[in-house]
C-alpha cells in the first residue's frame, strides 16, 4: 500500500485534509468493505496528488500555460474511479462494488475515458472554465461547502458571494453550450440545439412536446439539458454525474449530509437568516401546537375526573363497589395474598409463616431456601448475560501529517441497536475538525459521535463505522476508554 504524500506547507495540508474527506466517501462507495475502501483510497489519493504536482510543474516550465485540468477534489475522484479500473483489469474487482464492476465493463465508462469529444458535456464543459472558477463552482455545487468560506477562501468578497457564483454557473453554462455545439450529433438532435438553448435559459419555459420525447430518448441531449439549465436544482445532479460517472449521485448525497452534520455541530462560516427565520416560525408554530394539545389533556382530564366521581354513599367506597376501582381499598390486606403465588410456587414451603414480608427474621431458619430471591434474580440473569457481552472496537491511524491526522472507527455490536452513541477521550489534547457518517460533539478530552440519521440501526453482531480529521500537536496516541451507549469496549 503506497505511503501518502506529504504536504509541502500549511496550506496544501489544509488542501489534503478536505481532499481525502472527499476521497475516502467515494472509495468507500466503490468498495466493498472499509479496508478495501481504505486501500483504494490510499492509492488513488497517492497517484492523483502525484498527477496534480506533475502538472503544475509543467505549468511553471510552459510559461504560466496550462493545459486544461479539474480542479483537485473532482481530479482526485476521477483517481479514484481510474484506480478502481485497474483494479478490475488486475483481477482485483472482487473488493470493488459489484454494480461498480458492472459499469466498469459497459459503454458507460467508455465515455469517460474515451475521445474528448464523446465525453460528458460536464466534464468538458467543467475542464474548459479557469480553474479558480471551477474550483469554486464544485466546492458550492457538489461539495456543498457554505459559500461565503468558499469566496473567501479565494480572495474574493464574502458579500459578493452569489453574484460571484452566479457569474460562475453562467460562465459553465456557456462552456458547455459551446461543447454540445462541437459534440458530433445526428440530424435529429442538431435541428433541436436551438430550442434547447432557448427553453433552458428561461425559468418560465415550457419544453414542447417534442422536445421532451427526444431528451427521453438521447442521452447526450438530456445530459446536455441538465448542465445548461442553471435553474431548477439540477446542476449539482449534472455535475456530479457528469465529472465522476459512477455513483455520483450518491457521492452528492454523501456530501449533503458531511454538509449538514458539519452545520449542525455548530460550525457554520456564516449565519443564514432567512434559515433562522424559517426555524423561529417553526418553533412559534409548534410552541402553539404545543400548547393547544395541553388544554385538550387538561379538558380530557377534567371531564374524566367527573366521571370517576363516587356518587353513592361512604359505605360504597369502603366495601370496593363493583366498577369502582379504589386506590385505598387493596392496600390494607392484598400484600399477603399478592406474594403467596410466588411463596407456593417455591419447591421448599416448609416456613408457610405468615411472614410473606421480605424481612430477614422470615428467612433465618431456611437460608439454604433461596427462592424468594431467587425468582427476582432469575428475571435479572438475562440482563446480566446481556451486559456479559461487551462490544468490539478498532481505532485505525489513517493517515498523520505534522499538525493533523485522519483516523476511523469501527466498532462490533453484540446486540442490536435502534441507535448508537461511541464516546472516547483524547490524552493529548487531539481535537475533532471533521466527522463524516456521524454527528460529533467535544467536550475537553471527551469526544462523542452519535449516529446519522442513515445508519442508526445495527444489527446483532454488526458493525458501524465513522471516520474523522483532526488536529494534533507532540503527541498523537490513540484515544482510551472508548465506549458505546455507555458500555465500555474492547479492541485497539
């Protein structure tokens, strides 16, 4: 397995961190397991930071010209899906997905790697934007990254931040305008690159009829619908299919719950009113919900109480009238007879005393009779043989560099989960940036992951996993005391 490469300064370690997050979800799809995801990862990351340095050195020795490239994460993911095909080609396929190996030998893939000119309108379209451009088009897009850090991460003005990335998807949208121009079509499809054109620019636009039937039935013209219709959502969708090939769709739900997991443990760049907004009135409504269900109750609770309301004499209440439960009625003599099922169904009754209480005076001529006790214990066995079975963890050491590492954590469960909580502590100070495929929560040295709403359930003798980046400073050890739902573990 190929060692990672090193980065040259703080920033490219800062670039590596969000590359490998990127890199390690979608090798994770491709695979069929964590440790085969891990190694695909290893090696694709490996050999896509080697083609990147490659080029901007070929960069520098031309002049400040450049051929046409993706920007870093999209490069790195095309490594990723490149290396899986090797694998496939070296009698490797079995650790890969096997829908991914499926499309590792159709047409498909051919696209992808195929004459330019055959190749998805995105991918061109992307290839042929600056790359500060396309980098900020994919971060926002398909990465979903806040989008005022994106801007400012490029110098530009955070304010700014949408007519920024307006102009951007304009400029992709006329980049693959002029792809789809150049792509070899039938003459069906170049008597309908006027009107497509027309129809995608205006939101309003309804498609003709015969327009809609052709982009039913011509893949390279839907593809091409999809990257020039900037309105409707779909960009993210094109983009993703279109540049990654295989399971870009659920590559882009992946990145929209990293996204949500990652705003939601409180680290957003920046505040977004119009969603504070929206959860204010959220609350408000519910806080009026709330509050009319509690009337009801009361009013419910009310007229029951009616109801119940004794409406004989004294004599009725005392004697326990039939159809009237009382609460005072039992208490003066049931506890004998309540604890007589279980005196009688003891194989030793030689003390029948009336001593059903569980004081110790009852028991002192018959302590080796256990069975009182022993019937309460019976019922907590089960529990304790449940408790006798404790959970297996694996902490993996991903990858370290100077002031961070990437680590993953997988753990056994004996017993099926609804829900997960693995909660561990740091000794040397390590504190979480990221987590993907759980939410995470620091407190000092205590780190908590709970689960995604997508994998809460575990079954017996199953196994969850999550993996994280975080910073270090001298020492890295790995962390102690690692437990899940509170039940410490065993492993490394």
């Amino acid at each position: 397995m190929p060692d990672l490469p090193t980065p040259k300064d703080a920033a490219e370690a800062a670039l590596f961190s969000e590359c490998w997050d990127a890199v390690l979800s979608y090798a994770d799809l491709c695979t069929s397991g964590s440790t085969a995801a891990n190694q695909l990862a290893r090696e694709a990351f490996a050999l896509g930071i080697r083609e990147a340095r490659a080029a901007e050195d070929g960069t520098a020795r031309n002049a400040g010209r450049r051929s046409s490239r993706l920007p870093r994460i999209p490069m790195l993911l095309t490594a990723v899906r490149n290396t899986a095909a090797a694998w496939e080609a070296e009698g490797q396929g079995h650790k890969l997905d096997p829908d991914l190996r499926l499309w590792l030998n159709s047409d498909k893939a051919w696209r992808y790697t195929g004459p330019p000119l055959s190749r998805p309108i995105a991918l061109r379209g992307l290839r042929d934007m600056g790359e500060a451009d396309a980098t900020l088009l994919w971060l926002a897009e398909v990465e979903a990254l806040p989008l005022r850090s994106v801007v400012r991460r490029q110098g530009l003005d955070p304010d700014a931040s949408v007519e920024e990335l307006n102009q951007v998807r304009g400029l992709f949208r006329d980049r693959c305008h002029r792809n789809h121009l150049d792509t070899p079509m039938s003459a069906e499809c170049r008597s309908y690159v006027r009107l497509l054109d027309a129809v995608t620019r205006s939101p309003g636009a309804e498609t003709p009829d015969d327009l809609s039937r052709h982009l039913a039935t011509c893949v390279e013209c839907a593809e091409a619908a999809a990257c020039l219709r900037l309105h409707g959502g779909g960009l993210p969708a094109a983009l993703a299919g279109g540049v990654i090939g295989w399971g870009g769709l659920a590559y882009l739900e992946r990145r929209r719950r990293a996204a949500e997991v990652r705003l939601g443990a409180g680290r957003p760049d920046a505040p977004d009113p119009q969603g504070e907004a929206e959860r204010a009135a959220a609350g408000k409504a519910r806080l009026r919900r709330n509050g009319l269900l509690l009337a009801a109750v009361l009013v419910s609770g009310a007229a029951l109480a009616v109801s119940l309301m004794p409406f004989g004499g004294d004599g009725d209440m005392e004697t326990g009238a039939q159809g009237v439960p009382t609460d005072t009625t039992p208490v003066a003599g049931s506890a004998r007879p309540s604890t007589a099922p279980a005196t009688s169904a003891a194989p030793s009754s030689a003390s029948p005393a009336p001593s059903g209480s569980a004081s110790p005076s009852a028991t002192d001529d018959e302590k080796p009779d256990p069975e009182p006790q022993g019937t309460t214990s019976s019922t907590a066995g089960p529990g304790e043989s449940q408790d006798a079975a404790v959970c297996e963890v694996h902490y993996d050491l991903v990858n370290q560099w100077p002031d961070g590492f990437q680590a993953t954590v997988t753990v056994t469960s004996p017993t099926a989960l609804d829900s997960w909580r693995v909660a561990w502590s740091f000794e040397d100070g390590q504190r979480v940036d990221q987590m993907w495929d759980a939410s995470v929560a620091q407190n000092g040295s205590r780190v908590t992951a709970t689960a995604a709403d997508y994998n809460r359930s575990v079954p017996a003798n199953g196994t969850l996993s999550f993996g994280f980046l975080a910073s270090w400073q001298d020492t890295n050890t790995a962390p102690s005391g690692i437990t899940l739902n509170g039940q410490e573990c065993t492993g490394s």
